[in-house]
C-alpha cells in the first residue's frame, strides 16, 4: 500500500534506519545522499524535525538534499505535504491503486512565463504532450524515453482521456507509477531524478532533444521532431 505522509508525532518515535525507511516510502522523490548523509550523522526522527540549515551546511550536505530535508521537516511540521491527487501508486501485486504522497512541488518559477530561467530552458511552452497527442504523435502504448550517461527514464502512454491528456506508466526505485502529463515539465522531472525546479527547467532543451518516441520497438523521432512539426504549423 501507498504510505501516508508522516506525523510529527510518528517521526519523534522513530530511530535512525526506522526514519531514513519511513522517509523513503513517504516521499519518493527525496534525494538518496539525504538519506545517506541522516544514517551516517545518526540522526533520529526528534533530530530529524530540529535540524538547522546551519546543521547541515556545517556537516558538509550538499545544497540540493538540504533543501530536501529542510522542505520535508516543513511540511512534516505543517501537516501540509505537496499532494498530487493525479498520482497513483501501484502495489506490487497490482492489486489496488491510490492516491500517493509526492513532494512534485511547483515547477513554475514565480508563475511567470517571463522570468529570465524560464526563457532560457522552456522549449517548447503550452501543453506539449497534450497536443501531441491530440495531434495523433503520441498514442496509447508508446513509450518516451529519456537517456542520459546513467540515467534512464521509460515512460508508456497507458491511456489517453477525452481532453487528449496521455496517463504515463513508469517505474522509480522499484514502484510502479502512474500519472497524468500535459506539459513536459512536470515529467522532465522524473526523467531527470531533480527537484530543483531551475535546474528542470533549464534543462528542457536537452530532455525534448534527447527524449525518444518508440512505437513497437520502434524509434518513431524525438520530442524535438515532432515540437518542429508543431511550430511549423503554428
């Protein structure tokens, strides 16, 4: 089954692996040298919810996984996590599908369009992988794949709905995943195993060059061949 976000309550119980464990199923997305760095530093879930910036800038934690950890002690404290209610987990066995716990936090930097990172990494802008599919380009059991040196991102279009919105099929750390995606934004994500909302976003380029259409085992083009099509005919 899907885990529940924790409680302040739940985390102050918890030792050392207990938390890094708990952590973990909670929130899918957080940064594995995270983990690492809270099991070397012994930290238990009443270290865990004190945790300074100063505490893990002074023990050498890089700055990407202490964002991590300082948002997560937040929302812990909040009771507020990030939610995605169009996320679904998948159990091993298949057996049921639920609404799951991600930290998938905004991608948009201030929610503007014009902001100097958003024109240097957006290409293409609007709903992409909406209007391809509208398009007839993506289509029910095709694959996009993202590679890159080690990382490897295969997503498969299990279902289109009425408003042309394509439902990807994909696994992290060995759970099954399936979400709705009309921008290539929220799904760059995946692909590129970042939070970092400015990193994701200036690296759209490299994710809509590199991603792969496959039909039947069979490279179709890239995400860059079929955003030219597209700007063509707009």
């Amino acid at each position: 089954m899907a885990s529940q976000f924790p409680s302040v309550e739940e985390i102050k119980t918890l030792n050392t692996p207990s938390l890094v464990q708990r952590l973990k199923e909670a929130v899918p997305y957080i940064d594995e040298c995270a983990l690492v760095f809270l099991e070397k530093e012994r930290v238990s879930g009443r270290h865990f919810l004190g945790l300074t910036r100063y505490d893990l800038d002074s023990r050498g934690l890089e700055l990407g996984p202490t964002k991590d950890v300082l948002q997560i002690i937040d929302e812990i404290k909040s009771g507020q996590p990030e939610v995605l209610s169009n996320v679904k987990y998948t159990s091993g066995t298949d057996s049921e599908v639920e609404n799951m716990t991600t930290r998938m936090d905004s991608l948009a930097v201030g929610d503007n369009a014009d902001s100097p990172s958003r024109k240097a990494g957006r290409q293409p802008s609007g709903k992409l992988l909406r209007k391809l599919c509208e398009k007839n380009k993506i289509q029910v059991d095709d694959t996009l794949r993202f590679k890159e040196g080690k990382l490897l991102f295969d997503g498969k279009v299990v279902e289109i709905d009425e408003n042309w919105e394509p439902l990807f099929s994909f696994t992290y750390k060995e759970q099954e995943y399936k979400q709705k995606f009309s921008e290539l934004e929220p799904l760059a994500k995946w692909m590129l195993k970042s939070k970092d909302p400015e990193r994701v976003i200036s690296r759209l380029r490299d994710v809509y060059n590199k991603t792969k259409l496959i039909r039947a085992e069979e490279v179709i083009g890239s995400l860059r061949d079929f955003v030219d099509e597209l700007e063509n005919v707009a």
